[in-house]
C-alpha cells in the first residue's frame, strides 16, 4: 500500500526526475503546505481580482500620463 510517507516521497521524487524535461519541478520536500478547495481558491481570486484590476488601470493611466508628457523611453 501507498500508506508508508517515505515510499509516497521516493515515488513523488521519481516522478518529479522524469516529468524534469517538461519543466516541471518537485514540490518542496516536507513543505507545510495544505490542499485547499477549489471553491475557496476561487473565491480568494474573485476577492483580490478587483485589487488587481485597479492597479492595472492605475499603471495604464501612469504610461499614458508619461506618453503625453513626452516622457523618454528606456
């Protein structure tokens, strides 16, 4: 059975080495992380999105401000 930790991170880690080429990457060994539910994950971008979308807008009216001024590129 899969019950025993240490086999369940041989086997995360193996998988991790042959998944490598593709980009992707282990997780954190003994991380302290905790599966969330996908409800509550998209209920907390639903509540930081319009946080998001203010600062965008923010930056938006920011470069048309330095394009109007002339403002020099870098």
């Amino acid at each position: 059975m899969l019950d025993d930790r240490q086999k369940m991170r041989d086997m995360q880690t193996s998988f991790a080495a042959k998944v490598a080429p593709l980009g992707l990457q282990r997780g954190v060994e003994g991380s302290p992380a905790q599966h969330q539910k996908v409800k509550r994950f998209y209920g907390l971008v639903k509540e930081l999105n319009p946080q998001r979308q203010v600062a965008q807008q923010s930056i938006r009216q920011a470069g048309q401000q330095h394009s109007r001024s002339g403002g020099v590129g870098m």
